[in-house]
C-alpha cells in the first residue's frame, strides 16, 4: 500500500493529488448527493465494503484499519485522516505529515512538515488541519518520542477473520486484544488460562463451540432459519492424567484419598455397571444395558470432576491438608460399600475450599446424576475416562452455566482447566460457519460490554466465506437484523467480499474497489468511472462487468475448452467429430452452443461423403438403441 486514499464515507466525494517535489498534499471535498442517512437503519452510521481480486491488499487494508482505529493512530506511519463529526456536521483533519525529533532538552519539536491544501465545496464545514498528537515513552530512564495520534478520533473497532493463515501481527504496546475475535487470535489466546502442552485447536473448537451454544440459547428467533440440531452432546472429559495433578502441591490425605478412589472404582465397574450392561445384552433388555451405562456414565463423571478439581487446586499450594481435615485412616469413607459418586459427594462435602455460596459440588452432582437419569440419550459410552450424552439445548445450557460458576472459582489461577464441553450433535460446514460469524461477534461485544450510546466499528473480512449463494443473498440483510439486538449503539460496518450478491445489496457510495498495479502496489479505482450502479443490480451483471470478472463469467477449464473447439478445423477424423459434437451439447449457455453447432456444422459439410454417411449410421444406430431402451 502507497500513496492510498480510502474513503469510508458515502457522505462527501473526496479526490487527493500529491506533490513530493513541493511536498504538498492537496485534497477536494465535495457533496455525495446521493447520499441518504440512516439508508441501513437507525443503529447503522455507515457501511463501507472493500472488493477486489485476490492479492490486491483489501486483508491488508482491513488489517491496516483496525490497527488504526485500535490505536488512533499508526507509530511512524504518515497519514492525513478526515474525522467526521456528527454532533457540529464537521470533518476534523488530522495530519501526521512530519517528523517530530527531541531535542537535548527533553522537548520536542516537528521537521519535515507537509504542506496541506484543502478545497471545499462540500456543505460540510472543513476545520484547519492540525498536527497528530505525539505520546512520550521512557526507555532505560531516558525519554523518546513515538507515535502519531488523532485523539479525536472515537469508537472501538472489533475484527473478525474466519481465516487460519498463520498470520504475524505486530504486538502494540499498551492496547487491549479485547477487539480481535480472528481466528489467527483466538486460536491462539483461547488456551491462554489453559497449559501449553493442550491442543490449541482443540481448545479453540470446544470454545467456539461454547460461543455459538450461548448465541443460540440467547438469540433463538435470529437464528430460525438456521436447521439446528434438537440436540447437543454434552462431554466430561478427564482432560489431565492421574500424574498431571502436581501431586507434591496436595497434603496427603488429600493424595491418599484420591488413590483409594481410583482403586475403590477400579474393583467396582465389573461388579455393577459392566454386569448390568453384560446382562442386557445377553438378555435382550434394552432397559438393563442402559440402566448399566447411566451408572458408568455417572461414575466417570464423579472421577473426572474429582480429577479436575485436584488439578486445579493443586496449584493453590496446601501442603498440610487445611481444607481437608479427615482422619490419618480417612475413616469418614467407606470404600468398599460407597460407590463413586458417593465418595466424591462426601470428598466435598469435607473438604471446604468450594464455599457453598460460591459453588455447591454437592448440589451441582446431583444434578447432573439427575439429568443423566431422566433427561439423558445415553445410547453410547467412551471407555477411556470419557462420559457423554446428548441432552436438550435448554438442558446443556444449565449445565454449561453451572460448569462456568465452578470454574469461576479459580478465577485467579492461570493454570485452571475445565471438564466439561459442548458439541452439536450434526451440522452442515455451511451452519457452522453463519454460527462462528454470530456468535464470535455477539461475544466480542458483550465482551467489550457495549452500551447504548456507543459507537463501534466492526470490521469483518469476508464474513461470509462457507456460506451457500442462497445464504450469501441474505448475508448483508443479516447483519443488520443482527445488529438490532444491540438498540442504541451504533455501527460502521467495514467489509470485505468477493461475493457479488453483497455488493448489489449496496451502493456504489458504499464501496472502496482495489486493485494491484503494474508494480504491485494498492491502487484504489475511480468506483464512478468502474462499473455501473450497484445497488440492486442483478449478480449476473456485476459479475460479467471488468471490474469483477476481467476473463468473463465462465470457468476457465470450459473457456480452454470451448476455445479449443473453435479453433478445430475439417481434418479432425470422424470419432474425434462425434466427441465434440457431444461436448457441445453438454453446453449451458445458448448463446455459445449455437456458435459451436455452427462451428460443427461447417467442418462436416467439409468431411469426404463417406466419412458423413459414417456419422450418420452412427448416430441412427445410437438412437436406435435409445429407442429400444425407453420401450422395453
């Protein structure tokens, strides 16, 4: 990018020249009179969508933007920025043309200054141009100059990228990461209260999963048109090894107790669930084998949580057993009668670090033995420390908030994990992706506890990539719905898209169009002087128009291919004559069928007649046989 201007509103018109050997920027403002306010709706302050191919710069003109709009400003790089102001109908013009140098005595002074030319035209009042603010920074005691602001500028920007490329963005110093919901963010600060030896990815699913589990619970009528699954599969997973607890960090009744539970339910499980289980399959009784699988499932859930708890708690260092005051003999459990759930229900109730008006383990395990009982589909069982079952949304949703209040106990241990995640049962590629969108934004923003009054930039680089043509029709209608269950704040939306249903949904005031010139570089089009209107245009239109489609709408292999055939001639013996006669036919467009069946035409009339007649038995002897086919 060089040498750039993006205009973000549809309100003005503005054209920029540049004079490096006067180091003048001149820039003329004018009235978009085809601007209309509130156009998007009343909680929509503007709209702005970058197109172009691919490689022309519009992720690194997104990315470039939330930076911006992060910091207000870009360190050393050189800027003018016009900031609209709705309160007075102004543009403030900020500029950070210079270079600010301090001086010996710890002040600083500004060289190398551009001169600014502003024609207005516009019924918008223009302000003088004023200078970027600078911060001052201490490296080692001394001081340093760094940064250019525009302070005025106000709003928070949120980002969404659905894509994993593995990007490197620049770490700023002294600004929260709150703003990026990217998949390139997340997948990485998803573990950040997890160890590094997790799976990231794995992490990062079940978390995404989690998110779009609680947009849906919360947003049923948005998401209506979505087929989602009646059901949800609810996982409690033992997600340390036994050795994994940091066992020196527990007193040891603690240790010895936990010891003497792994070995009490190992003598257990072919006793009671597996013989009930073994029982209904030889019997035939249905009833009997789940009636053995809900104890095994209730079972591994007792340990698991059991198990979590230690691995959570063992890093709050309590080496003398002082929330667990039980006997040297751990006399108060009985581990040859008390099943699991019994002896954990009894560990918590001894042991005191859970208050029960924070958390009440007691309470919270029999509901969960109470859902598996009588709300459960426990048609399947892990063996390896693992229990799940499917459940209903509503029911998954009490069991994720009351997962989410024990967590919350270890709010201030780094190292914490959870047991527990949520997955829906089957959903298409296409369902996920509209809910990944949703939900990491809905989360984003109650994250940045948004208000009324608020102003945001939300800034979604090709949010609807994995959607269907039919969803990608009503994606941008969406979003403004989507955007209505935040009444009160408002929007600019910043968007990226190579979908051409998006692009007839606005218009042309709306869009940046960009493309790579013969060096390379960002180039930004004349949008006027590009392609016709857009709004409401039919897709077929936009698509054939240069801007979109330089090599027209058809896929290449077909282009290669129908140009091979035209550029055939009479001396192509006869088989090769009949295969592209039915490759002609196999063609969609009528316009171009008809040129080629011409094409055809013309080298058979030139063929020897014996090479015709040959053709024609052919094809008689072919019809022949459909003939014969279709009456038997």
């Amino acid at each position: 990018m060089k040498h750039c201007g993006i205009l973000l509103s549809s309100r003005i018109r503005v054209k920029q020249e540049v004079d490096k050997s006067q180091r003048t920027f001149s820039i003329s403002i004018s009235d978009n009179n085809k601007h209309i306010d509130a156009f998007f709706g009343k909680n929509v302050a503007e709209v702005t969508t970058i197109v172009g191919a691919n490689g022309v710069g519009k992720s690194n003109l997104i990315d470039y933007l939330f930076t911006f709009l992060q910091t207000k400003g870009y360190y050393e790089e050189n800027w003018l920025a016009l900031l609209y102001n709705e309160d007075d109908r102004s543009f403030e013009v900020v500029d950070a043309l210079f270079t600010r140098e301090r001086t010996r005595k710890n002040t600083s002074r500004i060289r190398n200054t551009w001169k600014i030319k502003i024609k207005n035209t516009s019924s918008y009042e223009v302000k003088k141009p004023v200078h970027a603010h600078g911060k001052t920074y201490y490296s080692v005691g001394e001081p340093y100059q760094s940064g250019k602001f525009a302070t005025g500028l106000g709003g928070m920007p949120l980002y969404y990228s659905p894509f994993l490329d593995f990007r490197n963005f620049a770490d700023i110093a002294g600004y929260t990461s709150l703003n990026d919901i990217s998949t390139n963010y997340l997948i990485e600060h998803d573990a950040d209260d997890q160890h590094s030896e997790n799976d990231k990815a794995k992490i990062h699913k079940y978390k995404n999963v989690e998110r779009q589990f609680v947009f849906v619970q919360e947003n049923l009528d948005f998401v209506r048109e979505v087929k989602l699954p009646t059901e949800i599969i609810v996982r409690f997973t033992k997600v340390v090894s036994n050795d994994e607890i940091r066992q020196d960090d527990h007193g040891f009744r603690t240790k010895d107790f936990y010891k003497k539970l792994r070995d009490s339910a190992s003598s257990k499980w072919n006793m009671v669930p597996n013989h009930l289980m073994s029982k209904g399959r030889e019997e035939g009784s249905g009833e009997l084998y789940r009636k053995g699988m809900r104890i095994k499932i209730k079972w591994w859930f007792a340990i698991n949580f059991l198990t979590n708890f230690l691995h959570n708690y063992s890093y709050i260092v309590d080496l003398s057993d002082k929330k667990f005051k039980v006997s040297s003999e751990l006399a108060e459990f009985d581990f040859k009668k008390d099943d699991p759930v019994q002896l954990v229900k009894k560990f918590f109730t001894i042991h005191t670090f859970l208050k029960k008006d924070q958390f009440d383990a007691v309470s919270f395990i029999d509901e969960i033995c109470r859902i598996i009982d009588e709300e459960a589909d426990v048609t399947s069982v892990n063996e390896d420390n693992e229990s799940w079952f499917t459940v209903k949304p509503e029911t998954g949703m009490r069991i994720l908030a009351l997962h989410r209040q024990y967590i919350a106990c270890f709010k201030d241990q780094s190292g914490r994990r959870g047991f527990l995640n949520v997955d829906w049962r089957t959903m298409s590629s296409g369902e996920k992706a509209f809910l990944d969108l949703f939900s990491r934004v809905y989360w984003g923003l109650k994250r940045l506890n948004v208000a009324a009054g608020d102003f945001l930039y939300l800034l979604l680089d090709e949010g609807e990539a994995g959607f269907h043509p039919l969803w990608q029709r009503k994606y941008f209608s969406y979003l403004l719905r989507f955007l209505s269950i935040f009444p009160g704040v408002r929007f600019h939306l910043i968007l990226t898209t190579h979908s051409p249903f998006i692009i007839s949904d606005l218009p042309m005031e709306n869009l940046v169009l960009l493309r790579s010139d013969e060096h390379g570089y960002c180039q930004v089009e004349t949008k006027f002087d590009s392609i016709e209107e857009s709004f409401a245009a039919n897709i077929h239109q936009l698509l054939t128009d240069a801007f979109f489609m330089e090599e027209g709408p058809i896929g290449a292999f077909a282009t290669e291919t129908i140009n091979a055939i035209f550029s055939m001639n009479s001396k192509q013996p006869p088989v090769s004559l009949e295969i592209i006669k039915r490759m002609i036919e196999t063609i969609g467009e009528p316009l171009i069928k008809i040129k080629l069946q011409e094409k055809f035409q013309e080298m058979f009339e030139e063929l020897p007649e014996e090479q015709k007649l040959q053709m024609k038995i052919n094809a008689l002897t072919e019809r022949m046989k459909e003939l014969k086919g279709g009456n038997q």
